[in-house]
C-alpha cells in the first residue's frame, strides 16, 4: 500500500473532505509527492509537511459517536454494573 493510499483512508476515517476540503487536498498531494520520489531530502520535507496537515486535520476531526475514550469508560462502567448486577440476583 502507498503513502497516499494510507493518507486516503485516514482522511475518510477524519472526514476531513467535510471539514477541511483545502487541507486534505494537500495532504493528499504531498502523500503522492512522496511516493513519487526517490529524493530522501524531498521525502523528508512532504513528510514533514504532511505530519504537521494531518495532526491539524486531527484536531479538526469531528468527535464520533462511538470509539472514544469516555465511550470505551462508560462501556465498561456497564459491563461492571451488570456482572454485579448478576451476581446479586444470584445469577437467575
């Protein structure tokens, strides 16, 4: 898989074509730049650039419904609550 395949999920995953249409077009540019060149100095500055797009676009990134940090808590908060919620009925 390519940088630029890579980059191409993750701003799918970001939504990033909602929220921030000019960003992920260069961050899609500079993922092709860098699997377009052999040039290890040219490399490094795409992939400098784009680190930097992609932790703004992050930020950026509309809070899911599901998969957070306080959803994973809250989950697992139920799952304790009805594992005693079992063993006080005695499990019937």
């Amino acid at each position: 898989m390519s940088v630029a395949d890579d980059i191409d999920s993750e701003l799918a995953d970001l939504h990033a074509a909602e929220t921030s249409p000019g960003m992920a077009a260069v961050a899609l540019d500079l993922a092709r730049a860098i699997d377009g060149t052999d040039a290890p100095t040219a490399k490094a500055v795409a992939a400098r650039e784009l680190r930097s797009i992609m932790s703004d676009l992050r930020k950026l990134a509309p809070v899911g419904e599901k998969g957070d940090t306080v959803d994973d808590i809250a989950e697992q908060r139920e799952k304790r609550r009805a594992a005693a919620r079992e063993r006080a009925t005695g499990g019937a």
